[in-house]
C-alpha cells in the first residue's frame, strides 16, 4: 500500500518555494531600479545632496524647513519615513529612515550618526554608510530640494 504525502509537509514545501520564488522577484525588482543618472549599478544609493528646486510650484510635499535640521545633525520625518542631515552649514543629505537591518524606523540623529534604537544599528549623516552594526547595507538616498527654505520631497 502506499502513503499519500503529509498535507502539512507540502504545505511548508510550497510556502519555502513561494518565499524563495517571491526574494528572487524582489532582487530583480530593485536590480531594475537603478538610475542611469546615478552611475547605473555601480552598488552606491546614489546622490544623497538635497538639491535646489529648478522652478515651478510642483516641487513635491512639503517635508519641514531647512531651520528644523541642525547643523552636523538632522531631523527625522516619521510619517514620510525619511531623514534630512545637514553635516555642514548649507548642505543637506536625505536619506531613507528606514533601517537596513530589519525595517524599524531609526530614532535619533546625535554625534554625526542617524540611530535606529531597535538593534543598535549607525548610520553616517555624510552618506548614510554603515557605522555600525547589525545592518550591513547603507540607507537608501531619498530625492528632497530645497525651494526657499522648505524642504520638499519626490
């Protein structure tokens, strides 16, 4: 007589395979997303500088001021889950505020680095590099101009 297979084993077969099956589609997604603007796959997020607006009243949401991010510091916009850093006067950065390690939202921005109290993980304001662990992947740059002193986003 033979045994019909364990419902329960293929189940768990099929959720491995659609979980593998599904990482695969998002590595080809996010290999796809690269700018071609932005040195097209050299590894790096990208430009991380907050740049002028060019015109026009269509300059994205509106993020904050640039008074609200303190130099060689920064400031967190929980809701637009972004993070603007000014490293020198005049110089804005943004970046994701998403941490790499697991997706919790960072916490602060103190001594040079954007923390995400979940795990511990650092991020520079320069660049969003790793500065510490447990993440291994730098914060992804965010498109924020400048236009006057507001800060706008997309």
């Amino acid at each position: 007589m033979t045994q019909s297979p364990n419902p329960a084993r293929l189940t768990a077969r099929r959720t491995v395979v659609a979980a593998v099956g599904a990482g695969g589609l998002a590595a080809a997604l996010a290999a796809c997303g690269d700018d071609p603007g932005d040195g097209g796959g050299s590894g790096d997020s990208g430009s991380t500088e907050v740049r002028p607006q060019e015109g026009g009243d269509d300059g994205g949401a509106q993020l904050g001021t640039t008074s609200e991010v303190p130099e060689g510091g920064g400031k967190i916009f929980k809701d637009q889950k972004v993070v603007v850093t000014q490293p020198e006067p005049g110089a804005f950065k943004a970046f994701s505020a998403v941490c790499t390690h697991q997706g919790c939202l960072v916490s602060s921005v103190e001594d040079g680095t954007i923390n995400c109290a979940c795990h511990g993980s650092k991020f520079a304001i320069t660049d969003g590099s790793v500065a510490q662990g447990p993440a291994l992947e730098p914060l992804p740059a965010e498109d924020v101009r400048v236009d006057g002193d507001v800060l706008r986003q997309g």
